[in-house]
C-alpha cells in the first residue's frame, strides 16, 4: 500500500458538493484526491503558491 502524504479533511459544504455531483463526477473527484494524497505529481498543485 502506498504511503499517504498529507490526509485531506473536507468541509460539510464540499462533502455536500461532492455529493450532489453524478457517479462519474464524484468518482473522478475522489480518484484525483486520492492521488493527490499520494504522489508529488506537480499537476495536482499547480495552482498553489508559496503562501500555503
């Protein structure tokens, strides 16, 4: 099993979001935290800067 670099945690609203979203919507939403969590590929922070 591949080691976990951060845990996310979501907020009730995003939870909610994510729920409202269709099966393959919400798949693809958990998939690509998933995968966050998991690699340091630079296309999941690419939008993040120095300040976080």
């Amino acid at each position: 099993m591949t080691e976990k670099r951060f845990e996310t945690k979501l907020l009730e609203e995003t939870f909610e979001f994510i729920q409202n979203q269709n099966l393959k919507a919400r798949k693809k939403i958990l998939q690509n935290i998933r995968r966050a969590e998991q690699n340091t590929d630079s296309k999941f922070f690419k939008k993040l800067n120095s300040e976080i």
